[in-house]
C-alpha cells in the first residue's frame, strides 16, 4: 500500500516585534513562507498549492495573516509577492487536475488532449504547450497520485473562484468525449466534497463547464 501524506516545508523570513491581537501584548514574532507538499512514504515528492506566508507570535503560537504586521517596512512589496507566486502556482494546479482526469481511465485521447489544452488558454489566457501537458500526465501517472486526495490537498491553498474553476476544468475534460464515465463521475463527485462546495456553487461550475464542451 502506497503512503502518501502531506507536509508543510516552512522557513522564517523575518523576526521582529508586533502587537499581538491574542496577547494583547507586544510580543516577538517569526514571519515564514510554507509550502505543503504532496509526500509517498513521508518524503516530499512535489509541491502542491502555492507559497503561504504567515505570522506566527511566539507568545501564543498562534497564526495571523502578515497584515497583522501593517505599518512595517517592505510588508505590502512582500505580500504582493506572494499574491503573485499564489497566481503562478494556480496555473500548476489546474494543468495536474486536467491531467488527473485524463489519465483516470487509464487512456488519453486527443479529444481529451484538445480540451485540456483549450480549457487552459481559455482560464489562464496563455497557451499550453502540448508538451507540458503531456509532461503532467506523465507525473501524476508516475507519482501514482490519486486524484480526490490531490484535489483535496490541492484545496487548501485556493480561492472560492479558483475552486470554481477547477471544478470546470476537471469537469471540461471529463466530458470531452462527449459523454461522462462513472468512474469519472464519481471523481467529480469526490472533488465537490474535497473542495467543499456546495451543490449551489458546484452545479453552477459545472454549467459553465458545458460552455467549454458544446
Ligand atoms: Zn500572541
């Protein structure tokens, strides 16, 4: 049996002093960028999400958002960053979702290569290389990842509307053939869970996803 798991690689990027909303106090801090990652056996494999900064206060160990630190310097320039590392990881994410549902019957189609790779420049208004795709469906298939646990992992570093979209590109691909398996159906399934939409939210994606079909 295959043992994957997640962990966060985290490293501090600046210390210093901040009023602390929980302590009530000033108290020192530890500002980090983490990064979880996808780990088989407990080694970390590849990185999933994006970059996630934080504050954490060495009083009471809690977590703040580096907002927290507002009137330090260089604070809105970092934050800016990580906003766009965020970005750029999203573009990851959504090219390994489409490439979990190629791979999920354990055949790839050109009707499927064609939608993944319309689906993309329609999304993140850049092509993608038909060699980058092919690339990703490579690695999920050579990780052995498993979708809903990717997705679910995957979750945790998106926005609502990124949420939405990923539940139309996996949904776009899925029914590219024109017609949607079971096993297919039932990962589908599997990710609404994972990402924690409800049905509201979810069948809305999945209309506009018909848009990328017809
Ligand atoms: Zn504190």
């Amino acid at each position: 049996m295959l043992v994957m798991g997640s962990m966060e690689w985290a490293s501090t990027i600046e210390r210093g002093e901040f009023f602390c909303p929980k302590c009530n106090a000033t108290k020192s801090y530890q500002r980090k960028i983490a990064r979880p990652f996808l780990t088989l056996y407990f080694v970390p494999i590849i990185p999933i999400g994006g970059l996630r900064e934080f504050v954490i206060c060495r009083g009471c160990r809690d977590r703040y958002d580096p907002s927290v630190l507002v009137g330090s310097n260089g604070i809105e320039r970092a934050s800016a960053a990580a906003t766009a590392a965020t970005m750029a990881s999203f573009d990851m994410e959504i090219l390994r979702l489409m490439a979990l549902m190629i791979v999920e019957d354990d055949y790839v189609t050109e009707a499927e290569i064609q939608m993944a790779m319309r689906v993309y420049q329609g999304m993140m208004m850049q092509e993608l290389p038909r060699s980058e795709l092919e690339r990703a469906c490579r690695e999920v298939v050579a990780l052995r990842i498993n979708a809903s646990r990717y997705v679910g992992i995957a979750a945790q570093g998106m926005t609502y509307d990124q949420k939405l979209k990923a539940v139309q590109a996996m949904f776009a691909v899925a029914g590219a053939e024109g017609q949607i398996s079971p096993k297919r159906l039932k990962s589908l399934m599997d990710a609404q869970k994972q990402l924690g939409l409800d049905d509201v939210a979810f069948q809305s994606a999945v209309k506009d996803a018909t848009a990328w079909v017809a």
